[in-house]
C-alpha cells in the first residue's frame, strides 16, 4: 500500500515539474474543455499557435504524461491533477474562476443588503458601511488580480 502512495507521489512531482509553458496551456485548455475533445488545429487556433506541429508536440507530451488519451486525431482528458499554479482556482462548468470570487460576490451581496436596509445613519451603520465596503474592494481586487495572473 505505501508503495503505491510513493508511486503515486513520485508521478504527481514529474507531472509538476513537466507541465510548464505551453503544455500547461494545452492542459488547461483541455481541463476547460473536459469532456469534449480537442483536435490539434483546434487547439492550434485556441492558443495561438505557429503550426499544427507545435500542438501536436504539446498534446502528445499531456498524453506521455498520462493526463490525456488521443483517438482518432481528437485529444481528451482522462486525469486531472491538482496543480500549484491552479490553487487558486476552481472549475465551473466550462470555466476556470479564482476561489477569491465567491468572497466577493459575497460580501457585494451583504453590503448592497445593508445599504438598502439602512434606515438611520448612525455611527454603529456608518462603521459597518465602510468594513463592507474595504472588504468588497479587497475581495474584487484580489479577484482580478488572480484572474489576470492565470496560466
């Protein structure tokens, strides 16, 4: 049993030491895309590619590394992994969103709540206004900052 564990371990580091650059973009393509498959000149196109070679190159690497199968000239995901560059991410559907979204959707909701409810200004509500909304710019901020930095 613990000999597996280490496999497993040891295959999770090469996985993370190998999906770097343009393999880790044709792996997050293929995560967005789960469970439909992808050609190459579609992944060509999607990432901007200079030749159908290159994806090629880059799809065959996902399918070395046991993390996608090819059948017929199309490429699907068979393995996700959890990766150190998508930690502060989560998958929605087809989409990719930093984890920060849900706090700021959050607190938007619960500080346009408390705006509408107010009824007097007084200092407790005037303390609590401007908590929300340090908490709602922070949040947002930390949100794009996280999507600006994605893969």
């Amino acid at each position: 049993m613990l000999a597996s564990e280490s496999t497993k371990t040891i295959d999770q580091k090469k996985v993370q030491a190998d999906l770097k650059g343009n393999t880790l973009r044709a792996y997050i393509y293929l995560l967005k895309s789960h469970p439909k498959s992808v050609g190459v000149r579609e992944l060509q196109r999607a990432l901007g590619f200079s030749s159908p070679n290159l994806s090629l190159y880059h799809l065959d690497r996902l399918v070395s590394l046991g993390l996608a199968s090819s059948e017929n000239g199309e490429y699907s995901l068979v393995r996700q992994v959890r990766l150190d560059v998508l930690q502060e991410f989560m998958k929605l559907g087809n989409f990719l969103l930093p984890r920060f979204v849900i706090y700021a959707v959050m607190f938007s909701v619960m500080l346009g709540y408390f705006a509408v409810q107010l009824s007097s200004l007084n200092l407790y509500a005037f303390w609590a206004l401007i908590f929300g909304a340090a908490a709602t710019v922070v949040s947002w901020y930390e949100t794009f900052q996280a999507w600006r930095h994605m893969p």
